[in-house]
C-alpha cells in the first residue's frame, strides 16, 4: 500500500510528535524510493540496477556518538560505561523536539516493518527517515509486513533519521554534531547528523540486545547462521571483516541471515529481512552469492567506479575501505523460508588475525569458547582506518561490544548453558594471515577457509588427529581434506620460527591484558583457557 499525504488518524505520525511534516510518503516501493533518490540528486542507477549512493560525511558508525537515555528502566540494568553513554531524559526531550521543528513542513519516507523472524519475538517498527535511501535502506534490512498487515500495524518501536540536522553540543549534551540515541522507556531511537545507514541497522539491534536477554530470555547474537541439506545449523560469530556474510553464503547451504540473530528454545532465528555486505575487492568468482545479488533493489554505498561508465569499481577504496551493499535476502536464491533454524551443532568464532599467529582453524574446549567468546578478537590492518598504519589487535566482546546495553557477562552465560545444553562443537576459524604478518604473510586463502569449515560441519574433523598450540592451547588438526597440511599449524608457514614464537607471545599477553577486566565474573575453567605466554626479559 503506497501513500502519499496524510494518512488515516490511527497510522499518523502524531504519536511522536510529528504533526507537522509537509508530506508523508508511506511504504513506498523500492522503484518509487530509486526514482526520488535519482530525481532528488542523492544517487545514480549503477550498470548492475543497484542504486549508489554516498553516505556523506560518516562512512561508518560513530560509536562514541551512541547514546542511551538513563532513566528508571535503564539506569541500573545497562552496562555503562565507554560503550553505553549515558544521556538524560530532559536533555532527550530537547534535542527531539529540535528535531522535530527540524522536520516541520519538510517531506518524509514512513516505513512499516518489523525484526525477528521468530513471531513469538516479533517487534514492530516505525522507521521515519527524511532521505529516500535511508528508508530503502530499511525496506532492504528489516522484514517486510504483507499488504495485510500494513493495514492494521501498530509500531511497538519507531526510528526517526534525518541526517541533515545537526546537533549542538553545547545545546544539545552530545559529543559532537552527530548523535544515535536509544530511549528504552519512549521506545524511540533517534539518529541524526550522518548519513551511515547502518546506524538504523545497529540501533535496532541495540534494541532486541536488550530486549531478548533482558526480557523473554532469548540470547541475541551478532553472528550469520545459516542451514545444512540435512537441516543441521550452523552459527558465525565475527566482528566487521572476519567473513560472518562471506562465509555463511555458500551455495551448497541455506542462508537464515548474514548478522544478528536470536536463539530461543524454538533454535535460531533471523532478526533482519537483508544483507549488508562489504564490498571492497568483491568479485563473482570469490563471492558469488554476493556479487549475484547486487541488482534492482540493492543499495550501494560510497563505491568508486570505472571510468566514464556507471560500472561500480569494486577495488575502488577512495571514498571509503567499508564500502557496502545493502540487499533484501531474497536476492540470495537458497535461503531458509522464514529465516529460521534449528538448535545449531556447529558454531564458528571468526577472526582475521593480522599477526600470522593463530590457526586457520581449531576447535576448541568448552572453557575456551567462552574465553573466546568473551574476548571477542580480531585485528585492523593499515589502511582501513585513519592513523592505522600496521596491525592493531581489537578486542569486542561477544564479537559484539559496541551493540550491548547490558553486561557481556550476561550473554556469554547464556550462551555458555545453550552450548552444553546442545551439545554444540565450537570452532575458532582465522581468515586473516599465515606465514607472516600483514605486510609480510598471505590472506588465508577463501578457498581453504571454505574446505576447513565443510570438513568441520561434514564431522570429518572428528577423525583426525589434533595438536595443540604451545601457547594458546587450541587443539589444531592434523589434516584437514583440500588444505595444505603445512598451513594448518601456523607456526611451520614462518620462516623464522623465533619471529613467529615472539609474535605469539606477544598476541598471547594481549589477550591476557584485555581479558583482566572480565576475570573476577569468569570461571576457574575459563581463566585456565588463557593463552600461557612466556616471560620476556
């Protein structure tokens, strides 16, 4: 149902406060949005039918912008701190309403949608946005209501997004002029001063982190899952560049999501209805499904192009390393129908280690999932960020931090019982380097990534025999079938072997020092999975 003008009292935006808008453009099919994006000058039809369009100032999410209103519901359950940012109620109520004489008599895109594909967990959602492709970008992400439904929804939450009005911080209380602020109690998140869409996406799930835990006791898991032809489920767990979409689009199983799931009693179930991948050095023969999907209905974010034609350049990393690419899951042919698995058997931990230390793949004890489920690593190389110029370790708890209001503590025990409870086989999978270091090392290749996670959910792994890692612990095959047996314990992969016990060392002592603020809340049995890194003089 696509509307335009003001719409029946029961659905109008004067619940929020926005009585006062110029025109109400609701539900609007992605050719409506692609045709106001390019008429608008906000965004040009690419030679593949995707729109590109670029994000403006912000090419990423802005975690020290993020804000939570403290208040009655939220001051003595959320995890405060660097993460979660306190903003008061009074301070909410006057950037708002800043914000709403803002969007008086100016146009805005209505979208009715809803996270998590699980009805017993289904969350409705109003998203208010005052660009085209900001609300195409929701149509693409969230599940999308029938027709039917559209006619008698009722928001539970709603997202207002303008990106064009700018805070003050002096007036205001944020840090600068862009802002995402999550306000439990009005069930509003508000985003304003940057154009990065993914700031609806996280703020959402900001939300059911909260939510599902806290509330109906389901974990919430920034993780792609996706289903085997014998109807086995698989989880990913990584932080942004580990291969989470990469890795879970395989064309030999069905696609449940690429992101954020939960995991009831029912199994796990998908929170979004898209895909936002990375696009940087895509290609159709490394990433198929991917490539395949970037079509009439695609968005695509701050890529280059090849010159003189509307043909995306996908090495093209001018703008931005994150470029990206934001898609409905039905542009992916083999996905679950509803986005919905059973309890898994396989979970993956991803990291892309920069250091060349850690095995391409291992499995691990029930004490080191959830060391390193805590600890939650991966590292940057030169040149993703501004001022990094050589590898940095990173540290996310959960393979999440940046998107959880409450304690890690909570989720890691909640997945800690369900692990046990299903008896679950836990891999730690490295994607980044072997035989050196970024700079000095390779990429492990996709290919062998591919072939070790096919052995491990086929149980071929169970038939090998394993060596530990001298210092971290991890159990690491012997073989594996259509990997080089010499990449599979990296140390051999190193030219210099001191170099490479060094490097692990030092990568050893890293994840100690990150791990010493989660060690009064952590079991004897976790603390005894720490890596054992040797003296230095």
């Amino acid at each position: 149902m696509n509307n335009y003008g003001k719409r029946a009292e029961d659905a109008s935006l004067e619940s929020i406060g926005l009585n006062n808008v110029s025109n109400s453009f609701w539900n609007l099919t992605p050719s409506e949005l692609v045709e106001d994006t390019i008429l608008s000058g906000q965004g040009i039809l690419t030679d593949t039918g995707a729109i590109a369009i670029e994000t403006g100032e912000f090419t990423g999410r802005s975690p020290q912008d993020r804000f939570i209103v403290c208040d009655s519901k939220t001051e003595d359950a959320v995890w405060w701190g660097n993460i979660n940012k306190k903003f008061e109620t009074s301070k909410y109520q006057a950037l708002y309403n800043r914000m709403k004489a803002y969007l008086t008599d100016r146009d805005v895109y209505v979208r009715d949608a809803y996270a998590c594909a699980d009805d017993d967990y289904r969350l409705n959602i109003r998203v208010v946005t005052e660009l085209p492709w900001s609300n195409m970008f929701a149509n693409n992400m969230f599940l999308r209501p029938t027709d039917q439904e559209i006619e008698n929804f009722k928001p539970e939450w709603h997202v207002v997004c303008a990106p064009h009005f700018m805070a003050d911080p002096e007036i205001d209380g944020t840090r600068q002029h862009n802002f995402a602020i999550i306000n439990f109690t009005d069930k509003m998140i508000i985003i304003g001063g940057t154009g990065y869409t993914g700031e609806i996406k996280k703020g959402i799930f900001s939300v059911l982190n909260f939510v599902l835990p806290h509330e109906k006791d389901v974990l919430s898991m920034h993780c792609s899952a996706n289903v085997g032809k014998d109807g086995d489920t698989a989880v990913f767990f990584g932080l942004s560049g580990t291969g989470k979409t990469t890795l879970s689009s395989d064309e030999n199983r069905r696609l449940i999501g690429d992101d954020e799931h939960g995991w009831s009693d029912n199994g796990v179930f998908n929170f979004e209805g898209g895909c936002y991948a990375k696009t940087i050095d895509l290609s159709a023969e490394k990433e198929p499904q991917i490539y395949n999907a970037i079509k009439f209905g695609a968005i695509l974010e701050n890529i280059g192009f090849k010159d003189g034609s509307s043909t995306p350049d996908y090495s093209d990393c001018e703008i931005t390393q994150n470029t990206r690419v934001s898609y409905p899951i039905d542009h992916i042919d083999n996905i679950m129908v509803p986005s919905k698995g059973g309890n898994p058997k396989n979970i993956f931990f991803l990291t892309a280690d920069a250091f060349g230390v850690l095995p391409p793949i291992s499995k691990l004890t029930a004490g080191q999932a959830m060391y390193h489920f805590i600890s939650g690593y991966t590292a940057k190389v030169a040149g993703t960020e501004a001022g990094v110029t050589e590898p940095q370790t990173v540290f996310s708890a959960c393979f999440g931090a940046p998107f959880l209001p409450l304690h890690p503590a909570k989720y890691a025990e909640m997945l800690g019982n369900k692990m046990s409870e299903h008896n679950v086989n836990v891999w730690l999978i490295n994607t980044g380097w072997s035989g050196g270091e970024y700079g000095t090392g390779e990429r492990i290749s996709l290919k062998f990534t591919r072939a070790m996670i096919t052995s491990a959910l086929e149980g071929k792994l169970d038939k090998v025999a394993y060596t530990n890692h001298e210092i971290f612990g991890l159990a690491m095959p012997n073989e594996c079938e259509n990997v080089p047996t010499e990449i599979l314990h990296p140390k051999n992969t190193w030219k210099n072997k001191e170099a490479y016990d060094e490097k692990a060392n030092n990568l050893a002592n890293k994840f100690n020092e990150n791990f010493a603020q989660f060690s009064d809340d952590a079991s004897a049995e976790i603390l005894a999975a720490a890596p054992k890194a040797k003296a230095t003089v």
